[in-house]
C-alpha cells in the first residue's frame, strides 16, 4: 500500500470503532512472530500526563545513547506521529510499509474466523514491528485506553507507570475510581515495579494489585517527591528527590504545575532503571528534561494575542489548566475557542474551566464524537458566549474579542488542537 492507501485502509478500520480485548491482538502478534518482544519496554497509562511522561521517558533514554522508540496516541495532525525513534518521527514509507506487512497477517487471521482487528489494534502491531525491524533498544509505550484490556497490555516491561487516576472513559473503564483504577492497575505485571502519582482510593488499589503480583510500588510523596523551584530561560526549574536513587535539579521545558509532578514521575522511572544501567546518567536526564517537547499541552505561541494550546479534555485536566492560566497570566480574562467531545464530561470541564468573566467561542472538533458548537454553549454561563461555524472562523472570532493585548486559549480535545495547530502555524 501508498501511503495514501494505508489512510484509506485505517479510515475503514475506524468504523469498527473501540473493541476492548486481547484475543485479536494477541493471535495478530502471534502470527507476526510477537516483534513486541524483541525489545525492552516501559508502559505508561493513567488519566492525563501520559503523553507528557512517555516524552519524557523517551527522551531521557535516547539522551543516554539508547536507540529508542516511542507510541502515543491519538496524533494531533498526522498517524506518523505515534511512532518515534529517537524523536524522529517515522516516514511515510516506513508507515506504508509497516501497516501493509501488519495487514497481510490481518488477512490471514480473518480466514480462521477472527473478529475483525480494531483500527488501533493494527497501529500498535505495526509499531511493534516498525521498533524491532529498526532494532531499537527500549521503546516507551503509551496506553491507549485504560490498560488492563487495552492493545499494548501485551508487552511486559522493565517498569509499568501510572501516572495518576481520575474518571475518564466512564464508559468503557466503568464508573468509580475503584473501576477506573482495576483498568489502570491491569498493566501490573509480576515481579515488575511500579512507578506511579496516584492517591486516596486508586493507590490503594494499584498496591493491593502490585501486592498480589509481587511487584513493587514508588509513590510520590512516599518514595519520591518533585518541588517547583521557580522559572528561568523560559522553562520550570524542578527538583526530584527519589530516595536511594538519587535526586536532580533540572530545568523542564513542558510548562505547567502538572508537569513537575509528570516530570517527577519520569525521572524516579529513569534512575531506578539507571541503577542497573549505567548509560542512563543525571547528566542525560537534565538534558532530556530541557530539551523535551510535547505539543499542545500547555503549548503558549507568542503574538497578539497570546495563546495558549492545551489538550485538556477531562475535568480533572481542566482544572489544571486553568490553575496554569491563573499562575502564569495572573489577573487576566480567558478568551476561549473550546471544543468537547459529546462522550466526555462535557459540564464537569466547563465547570472547572470557564469563570463568568471570560468569553468563549465554542467550535466542534474533528470527530464524529464532537458536541456540536451549540450544545456546548448552551451549558456555559459567561460574560459572552457564541458558537462559531468552523474551527478557523472560531479561533479568529476568539482574537478578535481577545484583542492584541489578551489571551486566547484553544482547548476541550485532542482532536481540536491538531486541526487548531496547522490553523495557527500556517498564518
């Protein structure tokens, strides 16, 4: 397959929509020879930061000399971006290549009478093979939906991170903290340690869990801590303690209070597999926290006006979001462009977000799961509100009543700041 065909041959999968179970991807792996296990792995999940944290971990390894690859999801703007090796995105050939080669072992499972693979069931397939036919030494996975039956949950790590655990996907990993966290905990494997930021009734779980399978547990503010320490050169200075393992003082290039935490978790995961490898060093540590970039997570483009591109798509991200906002433009009115997902919480966002006296411009992102403009706007109460036709029309009408002096945030999903992105880096 062209590239262009492989686009049309995942849009085909999309309709199939999310399937959790193990059963496809593992006879899939199991045909192609299992790649996943030609490499060593560090899996990553929780409710938000695992982006950030999967960015960090992998640049911190790579700045160690080690060959390694990176998974993530959803991309922004392209598929390439989901798989990385040594932050270079994957080709468009080699994607051609590696889903064609995934799909012929797709076909064959079809003739012994599978269901049909999921759209990110192949992706995650074809990552595995991409990383192993390059010969990587490490990749750091990113969950794509909960863990405990998610697509990457085939792999068994050198160490499995959570970052933290609120309600999310109350669909999918049930209602309580107590459901969400069994999905979360599902990627603890037996004997291998825990790195995680999680508290109250979730790290009971992730223990109790890490308990059974003999794994062991690094909490935050048990067995690591991370301190903001103030700003310098346009970056957070941070400081992590992680107990025997040592600590570091670093400036962090991701901005935001959420990221100290992320960054902590990272570096505590990092020098634990330090202490058996000798290549990961603090000095390739602080140079990967420096130079580390995640787009559209806190994501501030000087100009008239400012703004700011945040994936923020959960209440509790939100929340975070707006305590950035507060911290670093203090005493400012938000011009917001926002757009939810109708399966998300759509008024828990809006309630930690918009306060009555700023003004949003509601948009839809590019899914078939958006909330039209209208039905956001209906549930938000603010000095003004207003729906606009387009993405586009959106984030110029919210510069507009910005002004050259104000502060536009884009935020509410993952599948608006892609769109939002090449909208604002084009002009």
């Amino acid at each position: 397959m062209t590239y262009e065909e492989t686009l049309a041959y995942l849009e085909n999968l999309s309709k199939f929509g999310i399937n959790l179970g193990m059963d496809r991807i593992e006879r899939l792996l199991e045909l192609m020879q299992q790649p996943q296990r030609r490499f060593k792995t560090i899996h990553v999940t929780g409710t938000n930061g695992k982006g950030s944290t999967t960015a960090m971990l992998a640049a911190m390894l790579s700045a160690s000399g080690i060959k390694t690859g990176m998974y993530t999801s959803p991309h922004l703007t392209d598929y390439p971006e989901r798989m990385k090796i040594n932050g270079q995105e994957i080709t468009r050939e080699a994607f051609a290549q590696a889903l064609t080669y995934t799909s012929t072992f797709v076909e064959q499972m079809l003739t012994e009478g599978f269901e049909q693979p999921t759209e990110f069931e192949v992706l995650t397939a074809a990552a595995f093979y991409y990383f192993a036919a390059a010969g990587v030494e490490y990749a750091v996975i990113e969950v794509g939906l909960g863990g405990l039956l998610d697509s990457t949950n085939v792999i068994i790590p050198e160490i499995s991170v959570i970052t933290n655990v609120t309600l999310e996907h109350t669909d999918r990993c049930g209602s309580t903290i107590a459901d969400v966290a069994r999905h979360k905990a599902g990627i603890i494997k037996d004997g291998v340690p825990v790195v995680t930021a999680a508290k109250g009734e979730a790290l009971a779980f992730i223990k109790q869990t890490a308990a059974e399978k003999g794994a062991k547990v690094y909490v935050k503010d048990e067995h690591f801590t991370g301190e903001f320490k103030g700003l310098a050169n346009g970056r957070q200075l941070v400081a992590i303690e992680a107990g025997k393992f040592g600590k570091i003082e670093a400036e962090l290039n991701l901005i935001g209070c959420h990221q100290v935490e992320n960054s902590a978790v990272a570096v505590t995961t990092a020098l634990i597999l330090g202490a058996n490898d000798t290549r990961i060093t603090p000095q390739a540590v602080k140079a990967a926290l420096a130079a580390v970039l995640w787009p559209g997570r806190f994501e501030i483009v000087p100009g008239t006006p400012v703004l700011i591109i945040d994936g923020a798509h959960n209440p509790d991200g939100a929340r975070v979001l707006r305590q950035n906002l507060d911290q670093v433009f203090p005493g400012k009115d938000i011009t917001f462009a926002l757009g939810i997902l109708r399966d998300k919480d759509v008024s828990g966002i809006i309630c930690e977000l918009i306060r009555p006296t700023d003004t949003v411009v509601t948009v839809q992102p590019l899914s078939y799961r958006a909330a039209t403009p209208e039905e956001i706007a209906r549930e938000i109460e603010a000095r003004h509100v207003e729906a606009a036709a387009t993405i586009e029309s959106g984030i110029d009408r919210a510069k507009e009543l910005a002004g050259a002096e104000g502060i536009v945030c884009v935020a509410g999903s993952l599948y608006l700041i892609g769109e939002a992105r090449q909208i604002i880096f084009k002009k």
